[in-house]
C-alpha cells in the first residue's frame, strides 16, 4: 500500500469522513461503562462463578447488512455476527460455548430470516458453539431493514484466561483475515459506491462482483485456542475497529510489525476508489492479518508449527505500532 493521500495532497477519505468517528465512539463507550461498572477485560466481560470463569461478548454485523440488502443475499452475515463474538472470547483466552442472536426487523420477511439463520447455523458449526436462543423484534419506527447481533458466552478455567498483557521480547504471531471481515464497512461502502455499484464486475477471479468481495464473511479464530495457550501466550488481539491500534489493548508497548501477511485485493480497492491513506487504512482495516498474539519467543516456532499462523514482528518498550513504514 503505497496511497499517502489522493492526487491534490490532501489526506483523502476518512473513517470520520464517511461517518465513524473511532475517537466519539470510545469516548462514548468509556462514558457508558464509567456509569455501569462491573467486572470486565478487553474484550470480553468475565464473571468469577467459583472455579471458572464466564466470559461474555456482544457485538453485532454493523453497515455490512447494507451491502447485503443491495446484494438481496444474507445468507454469509450469521457468520460475520458469530465470529465478531468467538473471536472476542478467544482473544481473552475464553472457549466460545453458545451464542444468542437479536435480529431486528422493520417488517417480517422469511426469505432474509431464512438466509441469516444459514449463516448463524454455519457460522455456529465452525465455531463448535451451540446456538441456545434468540429474539426477533419488529419495530417499523426505530429499524429501517434489519439489523443484526448477538452475544456469544465462554468458559475458561482461571488458570487458562491470557494474562492480558504483552512483555518485551514478546514475538507477535499473526493469523490472516479473509478480507475486509465485519468492520469499516461505512468507510469501504463509501469509496466503493463512489463511482460504481455493488453489483460492478469485480476484476479478479475470486469474485463476480464488488458486493461479493465486501460479503466475504470474518474468519473464525476458535479453532487456535489450544494452541494458543500450549504457547503460554501472554495477551492476543483481534483486529477489528480501530485496525492495527488494537494491538496496544495488549498493554503499553511498541510493536513493531516487520511481516504482516499481504492485503487481499478488497483493501487495495478501498483505498484507491477512495484516495485513502497508508495510515488511515491500517487505523480502520485488518489489512490482511485478523489476529494477532503476543507470545514468549522461545514458544513463538511451535505456535507457528502447529497453525497456520507466522511470526509478524516482536515487543518493545515504547508506545505505538509501526508497520509497513507508518508509525500509528
């Protein structure tokens, strides 16, 4: 990725730009969790329940259901809602066990309920979780289409959950994304509309159209759970909004990513439809790699050895994360 802003030198499309505002938005959840309080980690809330723990996670599909409207095909978003939910579990060291969904609706209509429950049924058998419930709401004056989430609940024995916190001389071991997975949508829906249709041939062979590529749906990281913590990983990240700064929520260290797996072809696309940054791209995107963990390097082969992950960089002291040249 070479784009440092379009022609005229300006910066080019923002997340803000297209209406996200990362800063508002955690400011605002800070907000609401100073008020409610309750026992929580970084990704998932956990709850002591004597020799265990429960871990909960929520979290829902977001603007990617528009593209999905467009396409009149959600037969991939129940998947996206699983693993925004398991991947959050994961990261914290927490085994996903069973999912609830809320689907809210502005009417009823049985072929799109029909098309996400294939999703949440596949998304829920990758997983290994049981889906145990769930609610549809029809509210015609709050929800225009639909929208979707649900809350995923995992176990941990305590002595299993991540310590949450990286060290110096940590390797840090990526995993790769499928592609855009399930955040930055308003900002990939933006550029990509800005001069042409979901339904545009897509230039490349693994897609027939640019609706499709934006559909592909999140990867599901609970199959590296064993071998995560086989490794003694110390924290992990999943990397969803905010990008490649999701990786100081593992502690306060300079990490520096030195071989991050490529961007798929949808990233590329982004960001020249839309004039897009180096920097604001690897601050809203995965760009290729959708988890990442920080582990003691003289574990750091095995873990590689036995996934199909590989080492992307190292712990320092220090603040930040420098990647492909950018300092975020």
């Amino acid at each position: 990725m070479t784009n440092d802003g379009s022609e005229d030198g300006s910066e080019g499309m923002t997340y803000a730009d297209a209406g996200v505002d990362i800063e508002a938005s955690e400011a605002a959840t800070a907000a609401l969790v100073a008020q409610i309080g309750g026992g929580s980690g970084d990704y998932a809330g956990l709850l002591d329940i004597g020799d265990r723990y429960l871990g909960l996670a929520t979290d829902g599909v977001g603007t990617k259901l528009l593209v999905a409207e467009a396409l009149e095909d959600y037969s991939t978003v129940g998947i996206d809602c699983i693993a925004m939910n398991a991947n959050d579990l994961v990261a914290a060291g927490v085994r996903p066990v069973a999912f609830v969904d809320y689907l809210a609706v502005d009417e009823p209509d049985e072929r799109f309920a029909e098309q996400v429950g294939q999703g949440l049924n596949a998304g829920a058998d990758e997983a290994d979780i049981e889906l145990v419930g769930g609610e549809t709401a029809v509210m015609p004056e709050v929800i225009n289409g639909l929208d979707l989430a649900g809350t995923c609940a995992g176990l941990a024995d305590k002595d299993a959950l991540f310590p949450g916190e990286a060290e110096p001389g940590d390797a840090l071991v990526g995993f790769e994304s499928s592609g855009i997975h399930s955040n930055g949508l308003t900002l990939a829906r933006k550029t990509a509309t800005s001069d042409g249709e979901y339904t545009d041939e897509w230039d490349g062979d693994e897609y027939d159209t640019v609706g499709e590529a934006l559909l592909e749906p999140t990867r599901l990281y609970t199959y590296l759970l064993d071998d995560l913590r086989a490794a003694e990983t110390n924290a992990a990240a999943h990397v969803t909004g905010g990008g490649w700064t999701n990786l100081e929520r593992m502690g306060d260290y300079h990490y520096v990513v030195e071989d991050a797996f490529d961007p798929q072809p949808i990233f590329e696309f982004i960001q020249s439809m839309g004039g897009v940054s180096d920097e604001e791209m690897h601050k809203t995107f995965n760009m290729g790699t959708g988890f990442v963990a920080a582990v003691p390097e003289q574990n750091a082969d095995a873990l590689v050895e036995s996934t199909d992950g590989k080492i992307i960089g190292y712990v320092e002291n220090g603040e930040g994360v420098s990647i492909r040249g950018l300092e975020l």
